[in-house]
C-alpha cells in the first residue's frame, strides 16, 4: 500500500443528506466507521475498490466481480446481476487505458442497498483513475436502491476517492 499525501479515504454511499459523502479513514475521524467502500492501490498500479470490513469497520459491502462498459451512470446495460451474485470483497479497477467508463455493481449488506457505480474514465488519459504516484484517486458517480434488479440509475453527485 501507498497512502496517498492527502489521506486515504472511504465513500459513505448514503448520509443524512440523502447523497454519497467521501470520509476520511484517518484514526481521528470518528465518522470513518460510516463508509461503505474504500479505495486501496494494488501491484501494477491500479486502484481496488474494497469492502471496509476488511479494515475491521462495521460496515459490510459486496460487489459483483465483472465491470461493465458504460458511457454515463444510466447507460442501458443488462439486468444487474441477481443478489445472489455479490460476493466479492474487492473490485480492481484496470491499471491500463480503456475505451469507456466502467459500472460496478455492489451491494450494502449492513443497511440492504443496491449499488451502481459509474467509475469515471479519464479524457485525457484514457485510464479509470487520475493522479500519479502516491496521490491517485477514482471519481465515481453512483445511485443506490433498496430492492435489487433496477436497470437505470438517476446521476448524483461525483465523488473522488483517494487510495489508502
């Protein structure tokens, strides 16, 4: 692991404002038990999204393990998958160029939520993360539900997640 010189965070999909919230995992923040997900770096250079009970954290996410192509969070994919499906701990985001943004797909355990994630490509890069070195970060787009099988999501607000 890297940490990054801003400080790892964590994405909170659902505070009291009724949207996702990036927390920071660091020891002084009490709100740090609230995140669902956080962002770790992985060999090769690419970023994971993980579940923070791996970090002993209350919360217990799970994702689906295959990425989807996508052009913007309501892009018309396939049903999501089935709940049954949602077994990974982690989700690694490619290292390399790629031709869209990517949907990933996870679900809260702890409070019974549906996730779509848009993870957003880089322009300019073609890469699913932006920064370098110790200082890399997604940004992300994502709608959650409280019964699974939605197939459109409506936008919310972009977030960015630092790795850990």
């Amino acid at each position: 692991e890297r940490p990054s010189t801003l400080g790892a965070s964590g994405l909170q999909f659902s505070s009291a404002g009724g949207y996702a919230k990036v927390r920071s995992l660091s020891v002084g923040n009490p709100d740090r038990v609230l995140c669902d997900v956080f962002a770790d770096s992985v060999v090769g250079g690419a970023v994971a999204l993980k579940n923070v009970a791996l970090l002993g954290y209350p919360r217990n996410t799970f994702f689906y393990s295959e990425m989807r192509d996508a052009s913007d969070l309501n892009d018309p994919q396939s049903a999501p998958p089935d709940t049954g499906s949602y077994q990974s701990n982690r989700v690694n985001i490619p290292a390399g160029a790629v031709a869209q943004s990517k949907i990933i797909y996870a679900r809260s355990t702890t409070d019974n939520k549906y996730v779509r994630i848009l993870v957003q490509r880089n322009p300019a890069t073609g890469l699913l993360y932006s920064g370098s070195g110790n200082d890399r970060y997604v940004t992300l787009q994502l709608s959650y539900q409280n019964t699974p099988g939605n197939w459109f999501a409506k936008p919310g607000r972009s977030q960015r997640a630092t790795q850990h």
